[in-house]
C-alpha cells in the first residue's frame, strides 16, 4: 500500500503499523523478516541482506495486505531511532503482532542505535544488527547483560539474512533446505577453484581468470 507522498508523516506510518498488528492477519500472509535501516543512504549496505532473501526464494512484500506468492516473504522501511523514535518504538512494538519473526536493523555512523534499540523494544523477537560502518560496530553489538542483540561484522548484512534464515529454519525445513543446498553450492565453488588452481598450475589458472 503506498500512502499519498505529499501527506506522508511518521504519524501516518505509526497508524499504519498499528492498524496491520491489529489486523490479526494470517501469519502465512504477512512478512516474515522486517529489514530496517536508519536512512535510505544505508540502502547500498543493506542490499546485501535483500540479495541473500532472494537467493533464498523469499520475495518482497510491499502490501501488507497482498502477500506474493511466495511462502516466504521481506519488508523494508527506513527507521531513524534519532530523528524518528516513535517510528522506532511502534515497528519494534508492533513486530510480532504484524506476524514478523526476525527483525534485520541497520544503522551507520557513530550512533548507531537502532539495531540496539529495536532489539530491546522487540523482544523477545530476535534482532540482527548490522553496523553500516566500522565505526558503528561498538555502538550496535554494546548492549548490556540481560538486552541480547546477535550482530554481524561492519557491512555484513548479506550474513545478517543468512543468520536470520537459520532462526526461521528451526521451525521450516524448507528453509534449512535451501541455507543447505546455498552452502553446497559455495563448497562446490571452492572445490572447483581449488581443483583448478592446482590441475592448471599458478600461471595457466591466473590466464584463465583473465580470459
Ligand atoms: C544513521 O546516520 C543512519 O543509519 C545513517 O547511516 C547515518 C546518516 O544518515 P543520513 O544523514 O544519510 O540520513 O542514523
């Protein structure tokens, strides 16, 4: 559902999310990962974890009210836990009641608090942070005894679905089927690479790479 762009307000996609958590949706129906970031100038890192949705056979649910085909399925917004904390505190609020079982939260910068933030507001839905910078690691993964967040390396984010996958996992085969059959197919690369390298010698297998 796309609101009117000229009367969008962070009030406006409050209502929105509040009204979805009401809406007692089917589970099969609504998203199954809310990846989020603290502004559209992260979307180039967060891509990442899109990309590893997609190998995954997840598709994008831009309705929440029209799921895709796909059984399994991925939102994104943006979330600035500074310049929008209501915004912050009613996607976490509202994550599980939307039907959302993984939550993906990036955010760069020195500040980088809401992948820490989410993840305390969500709980117990479980939150993985990405920081979008290296300075931002400190910030995302330095959360207090008793406030868990699981957070991937400065950039990660492909890894952050990869890690939310195999918490769905638990619960789909089909699932760890398909992290299963990924992983095989990167053994299979460096199986090939590996063959190569020593079958061609250095000098033939550095040719080939160049042809
Ligand atoms: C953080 O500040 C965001 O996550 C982003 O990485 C950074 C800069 O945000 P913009 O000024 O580009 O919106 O909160």
């Amino acid at each position: 559902m796309t609101d009117d762009t000229d009367d969008v307000t962070v009030e406006s996609l409050i209502d929105r999310l509040r009204a979805e958590a009401e809406a007692d949706a089917d589970p099969e129906t609504t998203p199954d990962v809310g990846v989020i970031m603290g502004s559209d100038s992260d979307l180039d890192v967060m891509r990442g974890a899109h990309e590893a949705l997609d190998e995954l056979g997840f598709a994008e649910q831009t309705d929440f009210h029209d799921a895709p085909d796909a059984r399994f399925t991925y939102e994104t917004y943006v979330v600035s836990a500074h310049r929008t904390p209501d915004l912050m505190y009613a996607y976490g609020e509202t994550a599980a009641e939307r039907g959302l079982d993984v939550i993906i939260a990036g955010a760069g910068g020195k500040s980088a608090d809401l992948p820490n933030m989410t993840a305390s507001i969500a709980y117990p839905l479980p939150v993985v942070g990405v920081p979008v910078q290296e300075k931002s690691v400190d910030s995302v993964i330095g959360m207090p005894t008793g406030a868990p967040i699981v957070a991937v390396d400065a950039g990660k984010s492909f890894n952050a679905a990869l890690s939310a996958v195999q918490m769905l996992a638990r619960e789909h085969e089909v699932l760890e089927d398909r992290l299963v059959a990924y992983h095989e197919s990167l053994t299979g690369g460096v199986a090939r690479d590996s063959r190569d390298l020593h079958d061609m010698g250095v000098a033939g297998y550095v040719a080939s790479r160049e042809e």
